[in-house]
C-alpha cells in the first residue's frame, strides 16, 4: 500500500532549514510520500540530498523528489505582480513539492497537465497519477 502525507506551508514555515529537512525526512524515512505545498529553497534541496546520501543504507535507500512550479507563462502581467509580492511576504509557497523513498519511488514525471507517480512493489509494479490544477 502506498501512503501519502500532505504537509501544508504552514507547518514548516517558521522552522529552520535544518529543522525543516529532518521533518520531511524523517516522514519519508516512514515510507510515506510527502506531498507538500509550497518548495524548498535550492540550498535546503542540496541539503536533504546531501543529508540522504549520508544515511542511505539496508532500511533506507535515499529519496526522490520533484518540485511543480506554477505556469507563469499563462498569467498576465497583474497576476505576476501579485504573486511576487505574495512571495515577499509569505515566503516560497508557490509550487508544489513531492518526496517519496526510493525503495516506493521508481520515477516522478511531469508533463503539462499531470503529474505520473510510478511506484515500485514487491511482485508488480503500480501507477499513480497526480493532477495539478
């Protein structure tokens, strides 16, 4: 069975970088999928690389993880204001970001309008389907 777990912005927002890279590897270590709303900054993404790499072995064999940014190329020049303010004050909520283990994870793709899930299993192999909106 495959288990996802939705993390809203909220409920990482105010922690450190290092804080915030231990909750969601610590959820994946669980061998959940982690869907969360909103993105990691490109240092704390190299970061939870890195942090899997250091602890990949028999029980845990590292993370994939893909970030779905929003089409800006369909807003128009007000909503771009708009979300660039946003993210002044609110921080990077914009996107969408998912991480799962590698021992579920076989690939994450992306295409205009879905995301493709593929996971791995014992005796066959599954695939979920996401839709972005």
């Amino acid at each position: 069975m495959v288990t996802f777990q939705f993390i809203p912005y909220n409920d990482i927002e105010n922690l450190t970088s290092a804080k915030r890279i231990n909750k969601l590897l610590n959820v994946v270590k669980e061998n959940r999928i982690v869907l969360m709303e909103g993105r990691l900054s490109r240092e704390e993404e190299a970061d939870l690389i890195e942090i899997t790499m250091e602890e990949i072995g028999p029980k845990f064999k590292g993370v994939e993880i893909s970030v779905i940014y929003p089409d800006r190329s369909k807003q128009d020049p007000m909503q771009k204001i708009k979300g660039t303010f946003a993210n002044l004050l609110l921080g990077e909520r914009q996107g969408f970001t998912i991480i799962g283990p590698a021992s579920i994870v076989k690939k994450i793709e992306k295409n205009p309008d879905k995301i493709e899930l593929f996971t791995k299993e014992a005796n066959s192999q599954r695939r979920s389907k996401v839709r972005k909106s």
